[in-house]
C-alpha cells in the first residue's frame, strides 16, 4: 500500500490529499529516508513525520485491506514509538 494511502487509512492523517502533501513537502519518512508518495509501506517499517511542534514515529503493524479502518482498532494497524 502507498505511503499516502496507509496514513490516511489508518488514521493517522485525517485525509489522503493531506497525506499527499506531507509527502511531497519532504516531512515523511520511512526507514530514515524521505518517501514519495508512490512508496510501498511493509509490515516493520518505521515511519517519521516531522510536525512543526515536533516528531512522530510510527512502527507499521499490519496493512489494511480495506480503504479506512475504525478509529477503534488502529493500535492494530500502528504502534507510536
């Protein structure tokens, strides 16, 4: 799944045109290295998003088959470090 996609169906990023942005503005990162937006995210990846009040970091858990998830069960889908 694209790393716009994922963030938005996981809920961690409210919508994908979001997503998309973040992306091409060079705040996301997989592995330590800057994602484009068309990168695939695997189970065990380690995202980053740099905010402007600060950092997040996100372990990948498990990739959603279906467009959106509940809010309820995204600890599934991704673990904050």
């Amino acid at each position: 799944m694209r790393i716009d996609k994922w963030l938005s169906s996981v809920n961690v990023i409210k919508r994908r045109t979001i997503a998309s942005d973040m992306v091409k503005s060079g705040v996301v990162y997989i592995n330590g290295l800057k994602a484009k937006a068309s990168k695939n995210v695997s189970i065990g990846d380690k995202i980053t998003i740099e905010y402007l009040k600060g950092t997040k970091n996100y372990e990948v858990l498990q990739i959603p088959k279906t467009k959106t998830i509940p809010k309820s069960k995204k600890d599934e889908y991704f673990k904050e470090i």
